[in-house]
C-alpha cells in the first residue's frame, strides 16, 4: 500500500478547469494531485526564420516555476540571468510533445507559444503540463477555426503524459514528491491516443531494472494515459459548452465561398486556413517574422508529424453543438 493509499495504478485526483484565463487564446488550469500548472496557448501570426515561406507552422514551449510553488522558495531564473538546464530540457519535451499531435501543413504559417506556469509543485510537473498544455493548444486552435482562419483543427490526436517508477521494489503510477524523491527507478511517458509512443524518459535512480520491470511501467502508463484522454476530453467539451466564440462554423454556401475566393484574390479578404502570408490573409505578409528564441537559430527540431484524425473527440464535440442548437 502506498504512503497515499492508493492503489498502484491508480492516478491522483486529476482536473482540468478550462479557458480559466479571459486573455490568452486557449488556455487550463491543470490539478495533478497537489501539483497544479497554469497553462496558456497564444496565437502568433509568425514563425520562426527556418519555416518562412514553407507554409508550415509551429509549436513552441516555455516552462517555469514560481518562487514558492516548492517547499523553499527558489529565486526567480529571470533574477539570476539565464535558465536552468532542467527549464530547458522540459520546455523542449513539452514543445516536442506537442508538436507530435499538429498537422503543421494545416496550421499555416503562424506560431503556437504554450506557457507552462507551476504554481505548485508535487510531482510530475512536466507530466502535467503536457497534459494540460494538449487541452490549451486544442482551444487555441478550435478559436481559429470558429473564425474560420483555419479550414479544419490540425490537430490529429489527444496526447498526455504520466509518470510511473519503482518504489520499494513495486512499480506504481503517477509519483508525488515523496515518492519520486526515494524511488530506484522513475520514467516518465508521452503517449497519443491510440497507443503510440511520444516520448519516454526512464533513469535507475539505484540499481539497473529489468526489461521485465520496464515493461509493468509501460502497462501502467498506458492505464494511466487512457484515462487523462477521457479527461481532456471531458474538458475540452465542457470549455465548448455555451461559448459560440469557439463554435465550429457551418460551411460555407457556394455563394459566400465564391465571395471568399474572390477577396483572397483580391488582397482584402481573410483565408479560410492555410498560408497568410502567401498574400491574401491578416496583414499581407509576415508580420515581424522574427523568433524570440534568438538569431534566426531553428528550435528544437525533433518531431513526428504523423498522425490520425480525431475520431471520438470531434464526434463528441459535433454531437454537443448540435445539442446546443
């Protein structure tokens, strides 16, 4: 029995509270147990150098914790001039773990900037902000395509992230501080709906494992996994419920589609998704076109853009607005 008394495959309390920010385009406040996370999806209608003129987008990260989201407080990277090599390794996972969920092709020439904020910290924070980062980036994204700047969502699956690790010779899911800070083992997986694999990052803390221990983690990140989807999900739904601003728009008629074409052609009008600066959109070109990451140096590369469409999770959302109306 674990110090929490739960069982060994059994996640802490999880929530998700949508939209909790009234300025960023999407946006959640996700609870792992004690360890909560502010997250915030912005919508930039730039990309870095590497992709102008590709018409292909981008996903980016930043990850930091507050001074007291841990038991002492810890100073502020900004105060000490640079970030911390663990900043930069989980602002990088968590970009990766996103990027690997986005049609870039279809999200045209703009940049996703997803701010992940640890206002308290228990465990699996980097694990949290993935999950709750995927349930900020849909919405960000679902705000597009209601104002009918992207044709279609481009994201192609749900995507999470849960910890599992060896505590006193037992594998268990989902770690708080306590039990992350003494187990001999600790791994943390990324992992799509439909059962592919991400991202899996596992250290022996003691003693090497076995194959045979790693694969009971692996068991138990997918049950862990499977039900953070139908908890996005459920999230995702209710942030949907009685908000037009994030509606899917019914498509076009022949007429409004005539008119649409001809105001691209034209310079004037806004495109139903795709390549703004390929001359018809916001602003006729690339606007700044610069990258804060600095000197035109492209991000972190590692990505896998193959995907599938969303299946339950469109269906779910079609079936809610048709409630609605």
């Amino acid at each position: 029995m674990r110090l929490s008394g739960r069982a060994v495959d059994a996640l802490r309390v999880i929530r998700f509270e949508p939209m909790v920010n009234k300025y960023a385009e999407g946006s959640c406040l996700v609870h792992f147990g004690d360890t909560k996370v502010l997250v915030t999806a912005t919508v930039e209608e730039k990309v870095p150098p590497f992709l102008r003129n590709t018409g292909k987008g981008w996903v980016t990260a930043e990850y930091g914790m507050l001074p007291r989201a841990t038991h002492s407080r810890t100073d502020r990277e900004a105060a000490k001039g640079k970030q911390q090599g663990r900043t930069v390794e989980i602002q990088r996972l968590i970009g990766r773990s996103l990027r690997a969920v986005v049609d870039m092709q279809k999200l045209g020439e703009r940049q996703i900037r997803v701010d992940a904020d640890v206002i308290q910290a228990d465990g699996g924070t980097r694990t949290a902000s993935i999950t709750g980062g995927y349930v900020a980036l849909w919405l960000a994204l679902q705000k597009l395509v209601a104002t009918r700047d992207l044709a279609e969502h481009p994201i192609t699956r749900a995507v999470a992230a849960i910890s599992c690790g060896l505590v006193d010779g037992e594998a268990v899911l989902d770690l708080d501080y306590d039990e992350d800070s003494r187990a001999e083992a600790d791994a943390n997986f990324v992992l799509a709906e439909g059962g592919g694999i991400v991202e899996v990052q596992a250290t022996a803390e003691a003693d090497p494992f076995s194959p045979t221990q790693f694969r009971r983690l692996v068991e138990l990140a997918e049950i862990g996994t499977a039900r953070l989807f139908e908890l996005q999900k459920e999230a995702i739904i209710a942030a949907m419920e009685g908000r037009p601003d994030l509606a899917t728009p019914p498509p076009l008629s022949p007429e409004q589609l005539a008119q649409q074409q001809k105001a691209q052609k034209q310079g004037s009008g806004k495109p139903g998704g795709g390549n703004r600066n390929a001359g018809g959109g916001k602003g006729g070109g690339n606007k700044g076109g610069g990258n804060n990451s600095g000197g035109g140096r492209a991000p972190d590369r590692d990505r896998n853009q193959q995907g599938r469409p969303l299946g339950t999770l469109g269906d779910a959302l079609a079936a809610a607005q048709r409630k609605d109306r």
